[in-house]
C-alpha cells in the first residue's frame, strides 16, 4: 500500500499505539546506566517518513531520549567513509553473536581477537577507535555533522547527564575496550575512544528525527530534503545488512520473521526501523524485554508491518 491515504495513515498511528501501549508493562527500563533507570515506563510514540520526507507522528513523538545503540549505525558509516570497507573489516566482523550485546566471551575465545560485528558494544567500541580526529570533539563533530545533517536538525546535541552516567558506570564497556587494546585491534588512547562512544550513545533525538535517519538509510543514502546522496549506497547497504543480522541484538532473527524491516534499537528504548525505498519509522518506548529490546516498540512495528505488508522477505 503505497497510494497513502494520508488521514487513514494518521488514524492508523494514533490507534496503533493507543492499542499498544498497555504492552510496556511487560517489561522493564534497564538499570545499569541510572540515568536510563528515571525513564518513566509507559510511553510509546512513533513517527513515519515517507518517500516525499512528509512525516507523521503518534504518541510520545516528541520525548527526547538518547541514541544508545543506534548511534552505532552511524558511527560504522563514518568509519566506512573514512576508511573504507577493508580496513574496517580486518578490525571488525560481519557476524552476529548469539550473546549479549555487551559480552567479554567472544573477544578472547575467538582467533583472531577483533569484534564479531559492529553492533555490540566490543564491535562499537573498536568503530569508535577508527574515527579519526585531533581531539573527541573533533572526532564527535564527523558524527555529529553526519547526524544534523540527516535529521535536518542543526541543534542536535549530546545530553550531558547522560554521559556522565554512562562515563561513571561504564566498567563493562572499559573492561572490552582495554582487552581490544590489548589486542591491538584499538590504538591510541583508550580513554578517549570511550569517551567518544560514550557521547555519541549519548546524542538526544526524538521520533521524528530517527525516522528521518531510517527513511534516508531505506533511500540507500539519498536525502530528499537536501536533494543530496549524503553517503555511498554501498554503505547505506552494509548498514541495513547489519541491522538485519545484529540490529535487534540476539532478537535479529525472531525480528526479522515477525516484522522483516531492517532496524536497530538502543537501551533507552529507540527503534530505528528502515523498509528499503518506501518509509522510515522511529519508535520510542522504554520499556524493554530481556533481549533489550523496546516491548512495545516491536509489538508497534509488528503491527504495522502486517497491515502495511512491509517485510522485506
Ligand atoms: N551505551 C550503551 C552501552 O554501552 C549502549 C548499549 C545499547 O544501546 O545497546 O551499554
């Protein structure tokens, strides 16, 4: 169905999360980062930006919350256009883990040591230490620049209790960045690359902006409202590749046979969900399965995947 009908549409939006909201009971905001622990549990907002970059919202849309692992996307595509394909896949792999998002095991038991996939935090972590730069913030800035430019939002900005939260509570995280030092698949200061990986999880967007982020990646690249290709297809492709293989975390294939959208979503309950040439979907809801993924938020696209027949496969 892509003749919209633009009211139904927005009745649709509203109705769908009216009706699912209740769904958020079922799970819990996650408690390791306390600042993501205050999130209230039951919300949900969703926004779509069709073809034409018209967007349309229901719900929580405009709540801001953070990026988390969704920034991850971004900072592999940076890392894709600085270095190209090579050099970030003899540091990084292409398979998903069947772990948690945030697991030790892989990194030693694995030969050589580098990283299943870029979208665990080992993976992320070691993208982070190829972003080049004088300094974080400078390393930041080719994020951010890629981001405000997508959202259209000049003002996107990293929330800053945020960071701290995650800097003063990050133990897991310096525990995989040290032992990919170690095995020199990070150089340089690792402090630093945490501290940019801290930031960019960080960055605060709303529904709307991440919809734009997933209509430009379902674009393969091109941006409608800046009439620009803002980055090679070839990168948009590996990057919707990864969100079907490891963008749910270990709920990638459970995700990909009951909604089959490319997505990927953060612990502050964001989804970022691409159907290729036709929409980008944002989803916020805090609430999270013990997978780590938005309860309400997958049952939400579930949905509209059904009733707009959006699966890929
Ligand atoms: N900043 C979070 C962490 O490092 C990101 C995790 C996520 O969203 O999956 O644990």
């Amino acid at each position: 169905m892509d003749n919209w009908d633009l009211t139904s549409l927005q009745r649709v939006l509203e109705e769908t999360v009216q009706n699912t909201i209740g769904e958020a009971e079922k799970g819990q905001v996650p408690s390791y980062i306390p600042e993501l622990a205050r999130q209230e549990k039951r919300r949900l907002g969703v926004s779509v930006c069709l073809k034409d970059g018209s967007v349309f919202s229901a719900g929580d849309a405009h709540l801001p919350f953070t990026l988390q692992s969704i920034s991850k996307t971004f900072s592999l595509m940076v890392a894709l256009c600085e270095h190209g394909e090579r050099y970030v896949f003899e540091r990084v792999g292409k398979e998903p883990t069947g772990d948690p998002f945030n697991s030790i095991i892989k990194l030693e038991t694995i030969k050589p040591h580098k990283p299943l996939n870029p979208m665990i935090n080992a993976g992320a972590i070691a993208v982070a230490g190829m972003i080049p730069g004088g300094s974080v913030e400078e390393r930041l800035e080719k994020i951010m620049r890629l981001l405000r430019k997508m959202t259209g939002n000049p003002d996107l900005r990293v929330n800053d209790e945020m960071y701290q939260s995650e800097k003063q509570t990050a133990d897991r995280n310096r525990a995989l960045a040290y032992f990919l030092k170690d095995s020199r698949i990070l150089d340089g200061d690792v402090e630093e690359t945490l501290d940019l990986y801290f930031r960019h999880c960080s960055i605060e967007v709303t529904t709307v902006e991440v919809a734009r982020l997933a209509a430009i990646l379902a674009a393969d690249g091109y941006d409608i409202a800046s009439k620009e290709q803002l980055f090679p297809r070839e990168v948009a492709r590996i990057c919707k590749t990864f969100m079907v293989t490891c963008g749910m975390y270990n709920a990638s294939g459970e995700f990909a046979i009951d909604v089959g959208i490319p997505a990927k979503s953060g612990v502050a309950g964001g989804i970022m969900a691409a159907v290729p040439q036709r929409m980008g979907l944002g989803v916020f809801g805090p609430a999270l399965d013990d997978k780590g993924n938005s309860v309400a938020g997958v049952k939400l696209l579930q949905k509209l995947s059904d009733l707009w027949d959006l699966s890929i496969f």
